[in-house]
C-alpha cells in the first residue's frame, strides 16, 4: 500500500441503503454489503478509517417538518441518527469488525468558522484500532440553536481534528458530480473552489424530499473539506463490489472507477 | 435563593422508574413525576442544573452477561442507554422544558487518574440554558477497552469539567445510606473519605441483579466526585413530592427531609 493517506473517512450515502421516499426505511441487505467493504478496509488499515453513514428517510423523517419558532426544533434528528448509526455497529459486529457509534453532537458545535470539533475520543478509538462510527446530527450554534448538520458536512469532524494527509470519499449513487446534470454519464473529472461556479451550473436541484440538497449540498460540504485541506472524492457505491481498498491507495494504482475529485486550488 | 450551588447535579436513579428485575422495564408514569420535578427545577435554575439518568434493567439488562474475553462486550450499554436517554428528553419536552441528551462515551475516556471530560459542548448547552441529559455508558478505557461506567459515576463529568460549587443530588429508593443495612430507618447524616470505612460496613451488599454494586458502588463513586470538590447528597426521591427547589438551597433552609452528605474531609 502507499503511503498517501493518513486517515480516510467514507462516507455512505443514504440513499445506497434506504429509499428515502419510504418512512423509515433501511435496506439490511444493502447495508451488510457495505459492511463488508467497510470492516474489509477497516481491516487493512486499522486506525485509519473513519465511517460516516447518511441518514437516509430515516434521517431525512427526523427534519423534514421543523417548527421554525423553535430554536431545539431538530432535536429528533439525534435520536433517529443514533439509531441509523446502530445498523450499522450491529452489522459490522456480526462481521468482527471492532467499532463504536459516536453521537456528532456530543463532540461537536458549531461556532462562526463551521464546526468546532473536540477529537479526543475518535482520536482514542482509532489509536486503539476501531473504527469511529459516525452520522449527521441535530448540533448546537453559536446561538444556542440546534441546527441540521447533515452527513455531508460530518467528514469535518475528522478532517478539523486531526492533522495529516485526510482522504474523504464520498460513496452515492452516482458515479460522480454529473457534467449534464441528472442522467448524464459524463462526470466532471476534478473540481476546485475555483471551478466550482460551472460545476454548481451544471448540477441539478434538489429533490424537494432531500433535505441535503442533494449534489449541490454534497459538493459545497466537499469544497469546504477540501478548504481544510482534505482530498475529496464522490464515485458510486456498490453493495456487490469486492473491496473499497484502492481508496487507501494513490490514485494512479486505481482501477477505471468513474469520480470526481474535489481540491482546493493548488495555487491556494 | 441562595447563592451555594454553580451547578446541581441530579441524578434519578433507575430503582425509581424501573424494576431492575423486569426486562427492559420503564414505569412512565414515575418517570412522567419525576420529568416534572427536574423540568420545575431547571426552569428555576437554567443553565444550572445537570440530569442523570439511571439506566435501570434496560441499562442493566444490557451488561448484566458480558463476554470476559470480549474488550468491547460493553458496547450494547452505549446503545441501551441512549434509549432510556431519549425516554426522559420526551418527558421532558412533552412538558416544555429545552434539554438534550449527550452520549458520555463520546465526552468522556477513562485514564489513570478517572474521567477524562471535554466539556464544551455541555457547557454550551449549560450556558444557553439547556438541560444536558446524561447517563451511565459503555466508556473507552485508555487499554482500549471499553468499561461499564454507571451513572453513579457519571456526575463526574460535570464535577471535572466545570469549576465553582458542584452539588450532586442522587435520588433513590432509601432515605439515605443506612446505618443499620436493608430495612433499617436510621440514616447516616455525613460520610467523609475518613469516615468511610465505618459506613461501608454497614450497608448491605448489592442485590445480584444490580450491577450498579447497590449502595456500596454508590457510595465509592460519591466519594470521589467528593474528592474532586462536590457536596454529594444522598436521598429518597418521590414522583409525587411538589418540586426539588430545595436542592438549589443551603442546607439550613431545607425542609425535614432525611439525607446523607458526602463531603472531603474538611482537614484535607
């Protein structure tokens, strides 16, 4: 393996394990199999993986009708990811996969510079080797708000926490931010905040029942990983594919996998 | 009021809303009483009052048979306890009171010397007048296993990670620690670290199905969070009684009520 990564943080998308049309849905079958590929990447680079896992309708259920006269408004979102989070520790148990659901908005809050991250407990669990299972979160602003914090942005918690050379892909169910906007093939091979004006163009809007805003939300949470410092990808998951381990390599060693990368500028 | 108390810490132990005995047991109706109690008190003292909940038998139902060679067999206590977590958050809300449950294993490692506390998101919580709930959890030790901390142990977090005058009011099923054993009336008014060894020869030994260790593991965790500063009160709770103001109060104004009080030696 090379050694180009420090720390990996995958996320899976909801909507590969749950049809966010349906209240409350999980599909078990699809989740064991990212499972499997997590506890198998898990298993080549202890300590170096972190897990973050989209809410799906699960999630989406949890806040899609806020009361805006009340600042605690999402607080249900906390219960349902805690939930969601525990699929997924269950799943991966059954695998032998050493990992523990940790609730975002216990270690982190959100001030004027986005999220303010206290690491010290992911820090111990990689250190020890398991896996840090994450998921968005109802989070506390400035103002004493709780505040939606979607799966999307939760890669900050690894990324603001620790130092070194932070991968975060990003696994969805399209093969990359899309040239033509939904139901094109051609994906934007690379995107920086400097590009990223032409990509916005080019994405479609959200979906009125996902209250991440789709790819247009996914890719400003990745701008902002990449601003911190991260190497941000987003290519489509597969509960069938054999392994995820070509994420820990350096790009040059990957198999013809379809992405997009997402950097910040080289010029700074 | 008085001036005495920075911070009260509640903790309601699981004897009054659950028979440990009863598989996952929950009496909503007690529960619903005491909710009320700490939501009257909280709204006296905002950004003042801290809750702990005992896990009860869905707590101890989760750790009660542990796989010894499993470092991470505590793991399922994380989950049990965000559940009864949640139970109290609904209680509480239903009555109008803003509160949020934290996951200790996410705030809390345990080294050498005890707890290792980040505190900045429940002094967050604190300081926009939000209840932070808490509870006993499966907590990462620095070996890399996971340890049963109950709630007994759990105000601990508060105690550590806050200055000022911490007051830690555990509520439970006798009057206070007694001086004759089970069925014995005659509380014993104050325990010190000196005087501790006469009064752990008096109580009785836990009951087999409470892993909390009875009235002995709870008398050892208040006397630690003694040591580290706090007036510990130990005492009977009743869903019915009208309010608990008088734990926000000096002792001298406090109404007939028996306890015990655990404090460091006053010599050092």
């Amino acid at each position: 393996m090379d050694d180009v990564v420090d720390l990996l943080v995958v996320k899976v998308g909801g909507s590969l394990v749950s049809e966010k049309a349906r209240r409350d849905h999980l599909d078990h079958d699809a989740l064991a199999g990212y499972a499997a590929q997590i506890a198998d990447l898990h298993a080549a680079a202890p300590g170096r993986v972190v897990l973050v896992v989209g809410g799906g309708s699960i999630g989406h259920g949890a806040v899609r009708h806020l009361d805006a006269d009340d600042p605690l408004a999402p607080l249900p979102l906390t219960r349902a990811t805690f939930d969601v989070k525990w699929s997924w520790v269950r799943a991966l148990r059954d695998l032998g996969s050493r990992c523990f659901p940790v609730q975002v908005a216990a270690i982190c809050v959100l001030g004027p510079r986005g999220p303010e991250v206290s690491f010290g407990t992911v820090r111990r669990l990689l250190d020890h080797g398991i896996l840090p299972v994450l998921a968005g979160d109802s989070v506390l602003c400035a103002d004493g708000a709780l505040r939606v914090f979607g799966s999307d942005h939760v890669p900050a918690v690894a990324v603001r926490g620790t130092p070194g050379r932070t991968r975060v892909a990003v696994l969805t169910d399209v093969p990359g931010v899309l040239a033509g906007g939904p139901g094109s093939q051609e994906v934007i091979p690379e995107i920086t905040p400097g590009s990223s004006a032409e990509a916005f163009r080019r994405i479609w809007p959200a979906a009125a029942h996902d209250t991440s805003g789709s790819m247009g939300g996914k890719l400003t949470a990745l701008l902002d990983h990449a601003r911190d410092g991260a190497e941000c990808f987003v290519l489509r998951g597969d509960p069938t594919a054999p392994d995820l381990r070509f994420l820990l390599e350096g790009r040059g060693r990957w198999p013809d996998v379809p992405h997009t990368r997402i950097v910040a500028d080289t010029t700074g």
